[in-house]
C-alpha cells in the first residue's frame, strides 16, 4: 500500500458522514435544503503536477477543469470556486487563465486565501456544484450486464505533454487546457448506473470505478477512442489526464451524448478488470498513484 | 500596496458574484435552495504559518479552528470540511489532531486531496456552513452611534508563541489548538449589525470593518479585555490568531453572550480608525498583513 493509500484510509475513520461517501468518490454530496450540494477539493503542486517553467495561465485553468471535471462526473451544474493561491513571480498571468477558465465555464470565484510560501508553490481550488439529479450519480452503482462507456478520448494529453517536453512544436492545448464534461455529465447523469471522470488513467479508473462498484469490468483496448497514434494505444490507457468521462449504463440503453461503448460489467471475478479477456491483478502501473477524490 | 493586496484586487474582477462578497469578508454566503451556503478556505504554509518542528497535530487542530471561526464569524453551523494535504513525515501525527479537532467541533471530514510535494509543506481547507440567521452577518453593516464589541480576548496566542520560541515551558495551548467561537457567533448573528473574527490583530481587523462599513472605529485600548501581562498591551492588539469575535452593536442592545464593550462606531471621520483618541491614517503595522478573506 502506497503511503497515500495509507494516509487516506487513516482519514476514513473521520469521514463517516454519508456526504463523504468513504472517500472513494471524485466529490462529496451533501443534502442541503432540498439540493444535492457537490463539493470538490483538488490540489496543483509546482514540480508534482506541473512544471516550474509552466505558463502560469494554464496552470490556473488546470486548476479550475480538473475540479470542474469531477463536478462534471456527479452531473453537477457549478455554483462558484474558492482559490488557494500561493504567491510568486508571476500572479498577472495566472489571475489571466483563472479569468479564461472561469469565463469559459460561467463560474464566479467566491472567495479564498493568499498566501506566500514555496518554492514548490501549490494551489487549492475547492469547486462547489448544485446536483441536477438525484441520486447524485457515484462510482458505486455498476451492475453486472452493463456496458461500460466512455465520452470523450484518451491520449491527447500525453500527446500534448511529449510536445512540449521535445520541444516539437506539435500542439499541447490538451494537456495544458482540458476540458471538463459539464453539460455531458448534466445531460447522462438520469441515466448511468455509475460515473466517474477519467484523471489517473482510464485502466486505473475503471479498476476504482469497478472496486467500488463490486463487479468486474472487461475492457475492449481497440473499442476506446483514441487521440494519439495506434502504436500508444496502451501508454494512452494508463496516462492519464484526460477528463473523458467513464460510465455504465444499463445494456440495451444508448448514452444522450456521443460516447464509445468500451467494454462491459461483469459479476465480479478473480480480478476487478480484464483487458482483452486478460485479468488485471493490481492497480501497480495502470495509472497515476495518487487519489483525486 | 502589497503585492498580496494587488492581487486581491486583479481577482476582484472574477468575483463579481454577491455570494463573493467582494472578497471582503470572511467567508463566501451562497443562497441555495432556501439556504445561506456559508464557504471559506484558508492554508498553512510551513515556515510561514507554521514552523517545521510544530506538531502536525496542533498544525492540523489549527488549520481546522481557523476555517470554523470564520464560519464562527457568519454564525454559521459547520456542516464538513474538505482537505488539501500534502504528505510529510509524521502524517499519523496529523491525522490525530485533525481528528481532535473535528471531534470537539463534532464536524465530518467530506473529501479533499492528497498530494506529495514540498518542503515547505502545505495545507488547505474549506469549511463549509449553513447560515443560522438572515441576512448573515457581514462586516459591512456598522453604524455610527453602534457599540463596538469583543467577544473573547487578545494576547493568549501572542504569549504562547513565546514561550514554544523561548523554550520556557510555559502553557502554550492558545497558541497551538485555537478555539472557534462557534456558539458564541451563532448567539451573535442575530443581534449584531456586523462581525468578524481577530485572526490578524484587533487594530487591523477593527480597520477592515471600518473600511468595509464605511465608518469610523473608536477604540478605547484599556478596554480591550487581555490575556497577557499589561505592559504587552499595544503588542497584543497587534498580535493576531486570536481568533475572538469583533461586532457592533446598536447603542443600548446588550450581547447575548459574554462580551466587553471596547469602543464605538462614528461616523467615517478622517481616519477609519482611532485609538484612544488618536486617528491611525494607515494600516502599516497594525498586524498581519496578509488577507484571511
């Protein structure tokens, strides 16, 4: 177990609320006066999630998507960010891209806190959403017979990332702008029997989404759509980054938005996951180790 | 003007939502569903809000007191608490005041974020409430003619930061597990024309108020209640962490809870500000000069 995998499950003793749903959700969902509220906490660290030479203005709006994103998996319409801001050389152009994500998505910025610090900087951005259908849809209500689907594509990001590692000149907005799902997830929320966004790798997701769920999934590789060339297929699968949204839906049933049916839930076997009928035994390598409840 | 105090106002433009408040109070109010969503998030840094040596315990009782006294403030009933962690070497440490904290104020800890990153370390966050009283108290609603009150006192967390710093063994548990006012704000909010809470130094948050109430406050510093020796007096206005509740009063209306009448509200004179007498025409000074919006 990872020292984080530890860590978060020293916190599930404190986290009983039902809100919290154990941790294992992209977001907490708290009833409040007759509304589901979706809450979200996602931290950028300098060095860990981006790189000290980043543009400022991307990191913001990385920032403000990735929280989105898991508002997006709940089906929640956003309501307003709170920003943990650490001061440094370049706050112009991060106020810049905080402006651009935030105009793109409608959100207002509600508050927060400055402070000075670093290097390594982090931010904090808490996203708080309104649920636009109940139940709130979770990780957890997968069921055997289902088809496992997926709306949008893996790959671009790493594809975006190795552009600007090499210095190829070869477009990055992918994995220096991603995009939340928002008006997808509103739109499947009525209809999944589980949902969660794909940010630590679509292998790895799938393998939490199937945990939480009690069954197993069986992924078909060649069915996910891809935005990267044939031969990454695979690294495409455990890169992560991509903000695509992973979802079952009961069989017979077609999504309300364009999607990809990749595969399918089982009853649970000797592995939460198989990939081309191979089983998957552990998480190691399948993805990024870090939860991003 | 600082170059936190820029960057506050370049967000402003961002946060032109009411339930923002113009990043001028202590916490984001948000209508939703007939209730008042009462928001705010705050950090630590190592070495900056924190020392390394602390105890991750009394830093985690910190992070947690500091977010619900401003929620204390709103008189608000904390419903959760998200966290942003970042994982160090006596995380066990943190997690146990983490749960002592959120054990005392009977809070759930609903999700977060866990990364790694650092030295320094850093922590966010966000407590959320619920508005027991409407309009939730602002700290723009002063009016001249009004008692200025403090619940609480100043001077505590000033002594037993010097006595961890100077080794001499003297109690420091006002410095280390800061206590939220939270039933006290609750009584408060629905009496009071504006509150906040001391977290930066009385002279500089007694400023704050005057300037968003757009009057003028006058405070009698003999008056000003003191858990400190009296020659420290004009140190511990000026202190901070106190984490007492600042409001006024209508002239003649008597607090609900124990309190010390400490001044009064005028109206906005020359200076936002007079102590004993004498005008402070800036906030240089006065305290800690960093947000805790």
């Amino acid at each position: 177990m990872t020292r984080e995998a530890h860590f978060i499950d020293s916190l599930r003793a404190l986290a009983s609320d039902p809100a919290a749903r154990g941790l294992r959700d992209d977001a907490a969902v708290l009833e409040l006066g007759g509304e589901a509220l979706v809450l979200t906490h996602d931290m950028l660290v300098e060095g860990v999630h981006f790189l000290p030479e980043a543009d400022p203005a991307d990191v913001a709006w990385k920032l403000v998507a990735t929280n989105l994103s898991d508002l997006a998996a709940k089906g929640a319409e956003p309501l307003g960010v709170l920003l943990g801001f650490m001061l440094g050389d370049d706050d112009a152009r991060f106020v810049e891209g905080l402006g651009d994500a935030l105009a793109h998505y409608r959100v207002p910025l509600l508050g927060g806190d400055t402070v000075s610090g670093g290097p390594p900087r982090s931010f904090g951005l808490t996203a708080v959403g309104r649920g636009t259908h109940r139940p709130v849809p979770s990780r957890a209500g997968a069921q055997a017979g289902d088809g496992l689907w997926l709306c949008g594509t893996v790959g671009a990001p790493m594809m975006g990332f190795e552009a600007l590692r090499d210095g190829t000149g070869a477009d990055s907005t992918a994995y220096r702008r991603p995009i939340a799902l928002l008006s997808e997830g509103r739109a499947l929320a009525p209809r999944v029997t589980a949902m969660m966004d794909v940010s630590d790798g679509l292998l790895l997701d799938a393998w939490r989404l199937a945990e939480a769920s009690e069954v197993s999934l069986a992924i078909d590789s060649a069915a996910v759509p891809l935005a990267a060339p044939e031969a990454r297929r695979f690294d495409a699968l455990r890169w992560g980054d991509d903000y695509a949204l992973l979802f079952t839906l009961p069989a017979g049933l077609a999504p309300p938005v364009p999607a990809s049916r990749i595969g399918k839930a089982e009853p649970l076997g000797f592995a939460p996951l198989f990939l081309d009928g191979e089983p998957v035994v552990n998480a190691e390598g399948l993805g990024w180790q870090h939860e991003a409840d």
